[in-house]
C-alpha cells in the first residue's frame, strides 16, 4: 500500500494528452483537482483524468499493472528463467546512451515491431527515421534512461524508462523477433530492466501503465505471468464536458459495434469510472 500526504493544485503537474488534462504525476500520489481551473488553463482539453485509491480500490475495474518487492532469478517461473538465461548468456543487457541506440540500429528494431504489430492487426502510423529520432531525443531531454540488448555489434532490442516520484515508468521496450527469436530479447531485457531499478535506492515499484482503454496489447499479460507483476486497483475519476459525456451516453449501449478505438477509449473511460 502507498500513501502520500495530498499535494496543493497545481496546473504544472498536469498534461494534455489526445485531448485529455492526465496528471503528471504517479498513480500514488494523491491530488487535489479543481476541474475548472484545469478546462481553464488547458483550453484544448476536453475531459480531466486521475487516479485515487492507489492499490486500495474496492473495485477490480481499473488497475495499474506494477512490480515492487522481491525480484530475481529464483522468484521467476523456470521456463522463464531459461529464456532469461539464454539471453543474457548470448547477449550483453546495459544501460545505455541514447547515441548508441541511434546509430546502432535501433530503428530496425522499432520497424521490426511495427511490422509484427501489422501481422496481429494493431498497426498504426509507421514514423519515419526523422521522427522516431526525434522522439527519442525529446524522451533523452526529459530525463528518461535507455537499455539495450546487443548480439555482437548488432542491437537487437531496446527499452525506455522514466524514474520520477520515487517510482519507474517501463515507457516503451521494442525487440526485433524477425531476426532473433531464438535469442528471447524481451525475456533478457524485461528482466535486466526489472532488476536493475528496483535495485536503485528509493524505487517504490515499476510500473508499466493503467489497464488498456483499446485492450489490444498482451504486454501487461506478459508481465505478470513471466515476471510476477501484478494488478494494483485503482479508482479512476473522469470529468467529461458536458457535450461528450452526453456523446458517450448515447454510444454506450452500441459499444458492440463501436470499432473506432478513440470511441471505445471514451466508453470505457466512462463505464471503468463509474
């Protein structure tokens, strides 16, 4: 369980994010939310979103998916241990700068991935090498860490993290399985990624994000069945504008049918928060 005193209102510790005012801040840390304030100062947003009951909830509607006490080889199921070891026996896992994956060949892992996503139907908006540099560069100036996965001079994985508030946010991990499969690059990089910050002094947990409002990764699955994460249910508390929340009523009994996923995000918003 985690607890923190509540913290003053303060617009700076929130965000827009595809149209929604989302807190900055980790999920534990309680806040006191004055909506009108935030509708005023963000003027693009159309609803507020934030987390109270922090691994406390009654309700197993929403839930951040963490990993926080015990972690090591002997804690994880032996099947994982294997592929663990088989990675980590062939490949070398180390933080790393941001220049090395860049010009390592990072890139190819993001469009491996991209293209295993496309083959199970998931596939967005593939970026270019421009952009996907970009982004890692600003991630890099907001202070988040890189780990990489290399066989021989190739890198063969990635992962991005970000420490703030006493926690670590697993931001993003890519592997390229085209080329190596047989080497389990996610198994050997979640683990490193895992050990590592929760062996960094003040790590309360790692946290790998709230349950899916489109549902359509099994990453969170993974976690938890390989590498012994698990859910902490959380209250979810959203303040629609008044013309969308009307929207999302009139939807919601046709939610079957619904396949625009911006759609099904708002439904589910609504439905988990209530």
């Amino acid at each position: 369980m985690f607890s923190i005193k509540c913290l003053v209102m303060n617009c700076s510790d929130w965000q827009v994010y595809k149209k929604g005012i989302i807190s900055k801040r980790a999920p534990h840390i309680p806040f006191k939310v004055e909506v009108d304030e935030l509708f005023k100062y963000f003027k693009g947003g159309c609803y507020v979103r934030w987390y109270s009951n922090f691994d406390e909830a009654e309700s197993e509607k929403f839930y951040f998916v963490i990993k926080d006490g015990d972690f090591s080889m002997n804690t994880i199921p032996s099947k994982t241990r294997n592929m663990v070891r088989r990675c980590i026996s062939e490949c070398v896992v180390q933080l790393v700068d941001l220049q090395r994956i860049i010009m390592g060949g990072g890139f190819e892992v993001y469009l491996s991935e991209c293209r295993r996503f496309n083959r199970k139907g998931f596939g967005g908006n593939v970026k270019s090498f421009e952009s996907w540099a970009r982004g890692m560069r600003n991630a890099a100036e907001r202070g988040e860490e890189f780990l990489g996965v290399f066989y021989g001079d190739a890198i063969i994985a990635y992962g991005v993290a970000k420490v703030y508030d006493g926690i670590v946010d697993l931001v993003t991990w890519k592997c390229n399985y085209e080329k190596y499969k047989n080497f389990y690059p996610s198994y050997g990089l979640v683990y490193k990624m895992t050990e590592y910050y929760l062996g960094k002094q003040g790590i309360k947990y790692l946290n790998d994000g709230n349950r899916s409002f489109t549902e359509h990764s099994y990453v969170q699955d993974f976690l938890i069945k390989k590498f012994g994460y698990r859910k902490a249910f959380t209250k979810l508390n959203v303040y629609f504008k008044w013309w969308l929340k009307l929207v999302i009523i009139l939807i919601v009994p046709f939610e079957k049918c619904v396949k625009n996923k911006v759609a099904l995000s708002f439904i589910r918003m609504y439905k988990w928060s209530r």
